[in-house]
C-alpha cells in the first residue's frame, strides 16, 4: 500500500514538472519604470492616443490628414506597432457614483428617478453593448534587434536560468534612454497630426496587461489598486 502511495505522488510530481507554465508563453519578462522589459531583452513603451471622428471633418480636412497621416510614418526608421483595443463599455464606476447620488438625496421623487435612470443606463449598456476604443502605439527597441551577433557576443550575453536575457541596472537606462528619444519622436510627429497622446507608466502598463491576458474575467474580477501592489523600480 505504500509502494503504490509513494509510486502515485511521484508520477504526480512528475506530471507537474513537465506540465509547462502558463509564463513560458508570455513575452513579458517584468515592466518597470514605465517600461515593458521583454524576455529577450527588448525594451518597449506604449502610448495611449486619442482619437478623432474621420467622418465628421470636411473633405479638404480628411485629405489633409492623410497626407500627415504619411508624413508621419516616413519620419519613422524604427519599427513599432499600431494597436484598437474594443472592450465592452465598462460604466460600474459610474453607476456606483450614481447609485451614492442616489442614496445622498432627501427628496423622495428625485430618489425614485435617480433610480430608475441607473436601472436604465445598466438596461442600455447591456441591450446595446456599447463598444469602447482604445488605440495604442507600441514603440520598442532593441539594439541587437537586428544585428547578427557572433560567436564572442553570444558568449558575452548572460542569461538567467530560464534563458531570459539579464539587463544590468546600466544597460537598462542606456537601452531606456534611447527607446525614450524613440516615443518622442512619435508623439511629436502624432502632435502635427492634431492626436493628443500620453505614455503609459508602470502602473497603467500594469492595469494594460492584466485586462488584456483576463479577457473574461477581468470585467468582473477586479484587479487590486496598483498603488498597493510591490513594484520594484531599478
């Protein structure tokens, strides 16, 4: 009986050992001060933009902004990557507010309508599942990106037990530095467009990530409040 206890919590153990973990398949090795730090040790920054209705602009303005649209992209010597994000409207903060207005009113009329317009502002979100947009710019760099490295700096390159590519604490900020010239020279050329546009810090990279690898269950499971979490800045 325990021979055969014992065979079955080591075929168990085993089975563990080569089940793989779900963080073999995602590339992101850590993100920190305001960056997305890749396993193989790419730097990447994303940047929010805000958007603007084609539609509603003239016909001389709309071909106006194609031609920026191009100019835009023939300043860029670097690769980077154009990202629409559609999510189901989430307004559970704003029936929350409304739902705290509600019970803050003494007149009983403008309780009773405070509640029914909440009832129907959740009644219409959910018939008519609005779709909220978020364009995003990912903007990497990598100088041995796309240099061939030899035998000497292969040998050279330290690797983590996992086969992640270390950076120093130096080569980080010297790798950061230039991927910041990078994302300025994007929102510059965003702002000849008209686009407003903003850096994600750590914490909103964070908040990023987590709706987009919890697709489902972000919506209802709620992530805990990023100025809480440990993050460790180098």
């Amino acid at each position: 009986m325990a021979a055969k206890k014992k065979t079955t919590e080591a075929a168990g153990m085993a089975a563990t050992k080569s089940t793989p973990s779900t963080q073999k398949y995602v590339k992101i090795r850590e993100i920190t001060n305001d960056t997305v730090i890749l396993k193989d040790g790419t730097l990447c920054a994303v940047i929010l933009v805000a958007s603007v209705n084609f539609f509603l602009k003239s016909e001389d303005e709309q071909q106006a902004t194609i031609l920026g649209y191009q100019n835009f992209l023939n300043t860029i010597d670097f690769p980077l990557q154009i990202v629409v994000q559609s999510r189901i409207f989430d307004i559970t903060k704003y029936l929350t507010r409304l739902e705290k207005i509600e019970k803050e009113q003494t007149n009983d009329l403008l309780k009773m309508q405070m509640a029914e317009y909440r009832k129907y502002v959740s009644e219409l979100v959910q018939i008519g599942q609005i779709m909220d947009k978020k364009f995003f710019i990912a903007v990497p760099y990598n100088p041995m990106a796309d240099v061939r490295k030899g035998f000497i700096q292969q040998a050279k390159t330290i690797f983590s037990a996992s086969g992640d590519v270390v950076l120093s604490r130096e080569r980080f900020f010297q790798r950061k530095h230039f991927l910041d010239l990078r994302v300025e020279t994007v929102m510059s050329g965003l702002r000849s467009l008209g686009l407003n546009s903003a850096k994600l810090d750590t914490q909103s990279l964070i908040e990023l990530f987590y709706s987009i690898y919890n697709f489902e269950t972000a919506p209802q499971e709620k992530m805990v409040e990023t100025n809480k979490l440990q993050i460790e800045e180098y």
